[in-house]
C-alpha cells in the first residue's frame, strides 16, 4: 500500500483492519478520550523526515509505535481515525483512541506514512466488506 494515500487506506480498511506506524508523543500516552489531535509539530511531519529516522531518532519527545487501524469518519464533526492500541483497556477509551485525520500526506503523528496490512491470495479480489464490531463503550466514528 503507499504511503500518504488516505483513499486507499479507506478501501483497505472495510475489509480489515490496517497497522500502521505512528511518531507517539508523551501527550499519546496519557490519552483518555475525546479527539486526539497531537501537539502542532506533528501535523507537520513530512515523509521526508519522517522515512529518514536519523531525522528523529534523537528527538527528545518521540518514540515510534505500532497500533491498528480499525475506522475511519468523523467524530463531533471533525475527520478521525479509530485506533485499537496494545497498552489495554485501562488506556484511552477501552484500549481505542479517537486520532484526528488531517488529510495531509502524512497525517497526525505520521500514521499515513507506514500503512501494513496481510495479503492472502488475490489481493485485488475482496469479500463482502466486514463490519468492525469494537465492543461496548467504543463508537465507531460517524461515516464520512
């Protein structure tokens, strides 16, 4: 899948969820709800930056991290992505976060930037699209 391509990322992501590389911030790890938009220097990472690690690794305020892609619409209003993270339930909404989804290249906290998904068989070919049941207490955002 490229990088930087929100369209695809929505055609993948009816079919089953994308993992994806994110640049964590500090503010990432106390999350609790609501909108997730990260600090203003986030937004504007480049893929430039962000494929040249030696650009970041010593960055004092970042730390790569993988989560899973799970939706994708608005959340009161505003573009989102839902997000499945490994640190539990206690963390964020049950496990989720609600990320904003800025239509640039490499999105909020670069998420657009290392899209992943499993192929199997005839990529081109899909099943009917899957809906994602997160469980109880977590909303998909409102479709687009």
């Amino acid at each position: 899948m490229a990088a930087g391509n929100e369209y695809e990322m929505s055609r993948i992501l009816q079919y089953h969820p994308i993992t994806v590389a994110i640049a964590c911030h500090r503010s990432f790890d106390i999350y609790e709800g609501g909108l997730y938009k990260p600090p203003h220097f986030l937004f504007e990472l480049d893929m430039v930056k962000l494929s040249d690690k030696s650009n970041l690794e010593n960055h004092p305020k970042l730390e790569f991290h993988e989560i899973c892609l799970v939706g994708m619409g608005t959340y009161n209003g505003e573009p989102a992505w839902l997000i499945k993270n490994s640190w539990g339930k206690q963390w964020g909404v049950g496990g989720y976060a609600y990320i904003s989804r800025n239509g640039s290249y490499a999105g909020a906290l670069g998420i657009n930037c290392w899209p992943s998904y499993p192929i199997i068989g005839d990529h081109e070919r899909y099943e009917e699209p899957r809906l994602y049941k997160p469980p109880a207490g977590v909303i998909l955002p409102k479709k687009d």
